[in-house]
C-alpha cells in the first residue's frame, strides 16, 4: 500500500496478488478492454464540497484510450467533461 495525503492507495504492483493473477497477457487484455469501454474506470469521491470523478489509468490502458478519438470521447463522457463553447487559441 502507498500512502499519500491521508490516503490509502493500493499499489498495482501487488494487485491483484500473484496466487490469483491470472497470466499477464490476459490481465493486460482486460485492462485495456476496460479502459476502452469505460467499465468501472472511474471513481466517485464526496471531497464535501462537492464529487469530484477520479481516473487511474496504466500506461497501455492510456495508449489504448489515446489511440482513437472515439475512446477519448467515451473518457470525456465517462468523467462529465462536456465540449467546450469557447476555445481562445493565444
């Protein structure tokens, strides 16, 4: 477990443990599957003031989603983030 902030955070180095894992290529197929359809990707948290959505991404989960604009669109969807009405290019 990593600690930052108050906050416990699970290490993926140690998730899920090594008895349970199945082989490597299959649990990385399936975390790009996830990360490509959005399914259970992104947490919400009640920081009080309001919920805020929270997003942890591998880094080939990150090129997956980065490789097609249609799996960027499903991020944006999936974390709320709405087309902006103005863009000032400086």
């Amino acid at each position: 477990m990593l600690q930052a902030a108050n906050a416990v955070v699970p290490s993926e180095i140690n998730w899920p443990p090594l008895r349970a894992r199945p082989e490597a290529s299959d649990y990385e197929k399936l975390q790009v599957m996830k990360a490509k359809t959005m399914y259970e990707m992104v947490e919400d948290f009640d920081l009080g003031q309001g919920t805020v959505k929270l997003l942890f991404l591998t880094n080939s989960q990150a090129d997956s989603i980065s490789s097609s604009s249609q799996t960027l669109h499903k991020m944006l969807e999936a974390l709320e983030i709405h087309t902006p009405k103005l863009v000032i290019n400086c």
